[in-house]
C-alpha cells in the first residue's frame, strides 16, 4: 500500500473507505498518520468518480487519542512554535464531499475529536467515547470543546471534559452524539458504506450545496442561516441537474446526474 497507517479502499461504487491502520498504538494518531490521512482525502476528493468517504478503525479501537508517546516532550514553544495539531483543522474545512464516521471500539481524545469532525457519526455498542485529556493535564486540542458542546450541549459537555468519564455508546446515542447505534462493529461499518453509497448515488452538487448549508448553521445565527441556505437553494436553479431531477420525477422516470 502506499500509505504507513491507512488502508483505502472503494467498497460501493463511488464510495471511499479509509480505515486507520496502527493496530499496535490503537489507531493513536501520530503526525505521518495525520499527514497520511489529508493525503489520501485529499486525492479521494479530487477523484470524480467518489461522492462520498467512510472513515473508521478497528473493532477494539477508532483512535485511543493523539500520540501521548509524542506529544510528552512538547514545549510550548515547539507546540506554538510548529503550530502543532494544525494539520488536523485542515481535514475537515478542505473536505466538501461527506464523510461518515463510523466508530467502533475506543474514541478518546483526539480519536473522539476526529470522529466528530464526521458529517454523520455511526458507531456500535460497543464504542467508547471520551476525552480525557484533563488526567493528562491538558485539553481537548482538536476541537473537542467546541464539537462536543454543540453536539451534547454545555453541561454534559462540560462533565465529560472536566472529569474525564466515558461516554458508552448508547449514553452517545441518546446525547445525539452518533446519528446511529448499531450492534455489531460490522453493521456499523456495512450502514457507514450503504449511507455513503446512497449520498454518492445523488446529484453532487446537490450534495454539496446540502453539507455547505447544514455546516454553515453551526457559525450562522438562525436568521443569516436560513437567508444563506435561500441563496444557495436558488443558485441549485442554475445547475442541469435540478432539470434532470424534477424532469424526471415528472415524467415517472429514474434521473441520470450530470453532476452539471
Ligand atoms: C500513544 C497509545 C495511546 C495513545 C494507546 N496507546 N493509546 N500510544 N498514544 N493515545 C498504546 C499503549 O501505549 C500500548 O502500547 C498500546 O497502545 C495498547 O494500549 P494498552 O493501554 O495496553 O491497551 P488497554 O489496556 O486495552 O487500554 C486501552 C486504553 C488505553 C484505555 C484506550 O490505551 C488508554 O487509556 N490510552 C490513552 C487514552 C488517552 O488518554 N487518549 C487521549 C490522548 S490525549 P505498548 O507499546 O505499551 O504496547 C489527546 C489530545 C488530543 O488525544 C489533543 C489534540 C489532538
């Protein structure tokens, strides 16, 4: 394989699969596995034929965390200095096509913090959530803060991080954490490919005005937000494939995109 610690893989048509490959560390993301991961979105992205990305670990563990191994000697000067973590922010604002999550076994720390930078976030029973970066002396680096606050709001937020528990996975689907709770690791991951195969079986550009406008709620206040969304919607009148789409609902027949 060309990547260290990925395995990639297209399971559905139009679908890609990245799966985090560090077994011995738990998935812990290092550096070059960070790096890895924006390389390989990044060439998914550009590919044509992927309308959508599943991104998951193994069944004992998505991601146990950042790399405590290499994180230990950081100073702040280094840490400020490399502005490390950086890389991270990046996996998601250049990321316009969907990507699921699907989470089995351990997302802790920087692993919870990927897994929610997910569009949608499936997980198993079996699933752990948390970050515990506070009985490490630190904090959440990678947005956990702020991703969780608005997934669970500030009070549950606020007792995960400021004690370090875990979240089970049926407490992370109650929460809204997680869109879904499946039983086993493997339907988690066959509902990841099977949503990420329907999204990429629509009209792309649909399907990115759609992600566009249900991510700009998470800045916008409700007024700019639905004004923002109206645009966007009358701009989908410029495109062939709202033609293609009512066409064919109106003539009874299955649409064929033109992604134009
Ligand atoms: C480096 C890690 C690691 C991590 C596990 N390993 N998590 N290495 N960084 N985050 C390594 C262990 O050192 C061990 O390596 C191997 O993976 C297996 O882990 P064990 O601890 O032996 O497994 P187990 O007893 O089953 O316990 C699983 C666990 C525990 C509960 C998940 O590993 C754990 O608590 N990990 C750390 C979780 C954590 O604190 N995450 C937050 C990190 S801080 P060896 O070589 O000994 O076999 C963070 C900050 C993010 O993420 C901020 C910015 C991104």
């Amino acid at each position: 394989s060309e990547y260290q610690y990925l395995l990639v893989s297209r399971p559905k048509p139009g679908v890609g699969l990245i799966q985090l490959n560090r077994p011995k560390a738990l998935n812990a993301l290092c550096t070059p596995l960070i790096l890895e991961l924006n390389s390989a979105l990044r060439t998914l992205q550009a590919d044509k034929t992927i309308g959508a990305f599943v991104l998951t670990g193994s069944d004992r563990a998505f991601a146990a965390g950042a790399d405590i191994k290499e994180m230990k000697d950081l100073t702040f000067s280094t840490a400020y200095g490399a502005d490390f973590i950086e890389a991270w922010s990046d996996l998601v604002t250049f990321l316009k096509k969907p990507l699921i999550t699907a989470v089995n076994g351990y997302a802790l720390g920087g692993g919870c913090e990927l897994a929610m930078m997910g569009d949608i976030m499936y997980c198993s029973q079996k699933a752990v959530f948390g970050q515990p970066e506070i009985k490490l002396g630190v904090i959440p680096g990678a947005g956990g803060s702020q991703r969780l606050t608005k997934a669970i709001g500030k009070s549950r937020a606020m007792e995960v991080i400021l004690t370090g528990d875990n979240i089970s996975a049926k407490q992370a689907g109650e929460w809204g954490l997680v869109a879904r709770v499946f039983e086993t690791p493997q339907e988690c991951l066959d509902g990841a490919i099977a949503a990420a195969e329907k999204i990429a079986s629509f009209s792309q550009i649909a399907v990115k005005a759609a992600k566009e406008v249900v991510n700009k709620s998470q800045d916008l206040g409700i007024r700019e937000g639905v004004e923002y969304e109206r645009r966007v919607f009358h701009g989908l009148f410029g495109s062939k494939d709202q033609k293609i789409g009512m066409k064919a609902f109106a003539e009874k027949q299955k649409p064929e995109w033109s992604n134009e």
